[in-house]
C-alpha cells in the first residue's frame, strides 16, 4: 500500500511539475524579451535616436512597461502586444533616424556641390587660375 502511495504521489508530482514547466516557459520568454526590449531603448536614448526619434522611443518604453504589467497580471495575449508595438516602435524610431542623419548628410553635400560648381563656373570665365 505505501509503494502504490508513494507511486500515486510521485506522479502527481511529477505532472504539477510538468504544468508549472509548461506555464514558466512562455513566461520567461517573455521576460527575455522584455529585458532585450529595455535595453535596447536605454542603448537607443544614448544616440541620435532621442534627439530625432523622441516620440517613438517615449511611446516604445510605455508599451515595454504596459507589456510587464499585463504578463504579471496573466494577460499573455495584450502583453504580447505591447512587446511586439514596443518592437515596432523602436524598429521604426531607428529607421527615422538613420533618414533624418542621411537628409542631414545630403544637404551638407548639396552645399558642397553648389559651391563647387559655383568654383567651376568662376574658372571657366577665367576668373581663377
């Protein structure tokens, strides 16, 4: 009798230890996320990235934050979410920097060619030598 109890109890053991393995998988994968997504929007305030892109990565650390409360609060599914708004917002707040610092460039090169060919000009109506 004390090895079928002992058997029974095992088992039981063993498939509540399963089920809370199953629930933390998704949990701590989420975590994982998380904490990727918050350290990228610290690396990001470092750049360029706050000066240009301010709105979205404000907004994307927001979502980071309603992500965390509603994965504690066992709303898997809008903490999902939020991580994947989170993640689209800081995609698109790269993105809109790296198109602002390349307009930035294009003028500074534009200038440089104006002045360039305003240089050309005076040299071909031999004002230079």
């Amino acid at each position: 009798m004390t090895r079928i109890t002992l058997l029974t109890w095992f088992t039981f053991l063993s498939l509540v230890s399963a089920t809370f393995a199953a629930e933390a998988a998704p949990n701590d994968a989420a975590a994982a996320q998380i904490a990727q997504l918050e350290q990228r929007t610290v690396k990001m305030a470092g750049t360029s990235v706050a000066e240009y892109s301010k709105e979205l990565l404000d907004t994307a650390k927001l979502n980071v934050s309603d992500a965390k409360i509603n994965y504690a609060a066992g709303k898997e599914k809008l903490g999902a979410l939020f991580v994947q708004t989170a993640t689209a917002r800081l995609d698109a707040a790269e993105v809109r920097t790296a198109e602002k610092e390349l307009l930035e460039k294009l003028a500074i090169r534009r200038s440089e060619l104006k002045k360039s060919e305003a240089r050309l000009e005076r040299y071909r109506q031999g004002e230079e030598n």
